[in-house]
C-alpha cells in the first residue's frame, strides 16, 4: 500500500524526525540521540517512509567502519495542503489534527525535561487569539502570515539560532448552538 505524503507527515515519529531535521541535516546516529523513544530499526523505516513521500533525502553519504552513513535533510516543506486531506473523512481528520497536537506536547514535555526551565528567556509561549474576519479577509491574513513566516523559516542553521517551533491552527469558534460565530 502506496503512503500518501499526508499520512507520511501525520504520524508522531515521523513528524519529531521532521521536527529533528527542520534544525537541519542529520543522521540516523544523530535523529537517534535525540529521539530516544524511537527503536532504530523503527528509525530506519519511518526515514524509508519520509523518503519515499519525497519529504526527506539522502544529502551525504560516508563510509563508517565498513557501513554507509547516509545523512538526511529536509527536501523542502512538510506542510499539509488542505488539497492532500480533502477526501479524508472526518475521523481521519480528528485523527490528523490530534497527532498534530501530541506532536506539540511531545515537543513541551522534551523542552520541559531539558535541565533549567526559563518561559520567557526561550522565548516560550502560547496563546489564543480570536479574530474577525471576513471570508474575504481571511485569505489576505494567511497569506501575510504565511509570507512573515517563510522569511523568517529560509534562515540556514548557524550557531547561535536556536531551532524554535511555530505551531498555527487556524478554524472557526463555535457558539454555544453549534453555528460558527
């Protein structure tokens, strides 16, 4: 059975080995070290997954004590298109967006294990923010924030910038009746 990219992406080992290569190119040994909770072999075959969904490539190979040492980067975005899960039914999408929540606290808890814990330092912060747009204005809006977020994700990793992650859900509040506000 063919893995569409979608279900490539929205798998919670394969989106923190996404997570672990947008701070940039690693390999197995080094996606290994920081993802512990993911078995090796089980390592090696979510790579085989990403790869052949086009997310992820082989960048560098190397001879290592008689084995080849691949290291892999991103191939460009792993973003899912509203297009890629227009057909999935609505658990498949409950599904989806609650593997995409438990990426997010997978990713707090890892922040939270690390030794000192300081919110605003790092920079750490999460909040909502309701706003009122017009079916017309909200296209506008994404596609600014979209365009201030690819200014700022192109950056190549140097030493000095930390890899911080943005997460964005973007959907309509619902009054106490059901009907969207």
């Amino acid at each position: 059975m063919r893995t569409t990219r979608a279900d490539a992406i929205l798998h919670p080992q394969r989106l923190a080995i996404l997570r672990a290569l947008a701070a940039g190119p690693g390999t197995a040994k080094k996606l290994a070290r920081a993802l512990p909770d993911i078995p090796q072999a089980t390592l090696y075959r979510h790579l085989g997954v990403l790869a052949a969904a086009g997310l992820v490539a082989a960048v560098e190979e190397r001879a290592v004590r008689g084995t080849l040492e691949r290291t892999f980067a991103l191939t460009g975005s792993a973003v899912v298109s509203a297009d890629e899960v227009a057909g999935a039914s609505r658990d498949d999408l409950f599904r989806h967006f609650g593997t995409f929540l438990a990426g997010l606290l997978g990713e707090y808890g890892r922040y939270l294990e690390k030794g000192e814990v300081d919110l605003a330092a790092d920079g750490v912060g999460f909040r909502e923010h309701v706003l009122r747009l017009s079916d017309e204005e909200l296209p506008e809006f994404l596609a600014e924030l979209r365009e201030v977020i690819a200014r700022w994700s192109d950056r190549p990793p140097e030493p000095g910038r930390t890899p911080r992650l943005l997460a964005t859900v973007t959907l309509p509040t619902i009054d106490s009746s059901g009907a969207p506000e």
